[in-house]
C-alpha cells in the first residue's frame, strides 16, 4: 500500500514539474504569472495552517493505522 501512494507521489511530481515546464516554455507571460501566484498562495496557506495540517494528517494515519488490524 505504501508503495502505491510512492507511485502516486511519483507520478504527481512528475505531471506537476511538466506542467511547469509547459507554463514556462509558453510565450504568454500571463501563464507564468499565475502559476507563480498560485504556488506563492498555496505555500502561504500551508504555512499559516501548518500545525492543523500536520495534526489533521496524524490523526487520520492513526485511524488507519488502528483500524488496520480490523480488517
């Protein structure tokens, strides 16, 4: 199972780094633009509400983590 999430980890990072690729490589300066304010929003989202991500994240890898064994 957590080879799974790895692939898909994988395979996110990989879309993500071409669909940068193809934003930079577009003479449309206006796409550049947005891709560089959407990333600075998202970052400044996660690090306001960083400790309840975390916390959200723990919590629910403890729920499957607990309930693993019922299955």
């Amino acid at each position: 199972m957590l080879m799974y999430w790895k692939n898909r980890a994988v395979n996110g990072v990989w879309k993500l780094q071409r669909r940068v690729y193809e934003v930079l490589r577009n003479e449309d300066g206006v796409g550049t633009v947005e891709v560089v304010l959407l990333i600075l929003v998202a970052t400044g989202l996660v690090l306001i509400f960083k400790d309840r991500i975390t916390e959200l994240v723990t919590n629910i890898f403890g729920k499957i983590t607990s309930q693993a064994g019922k299955i």
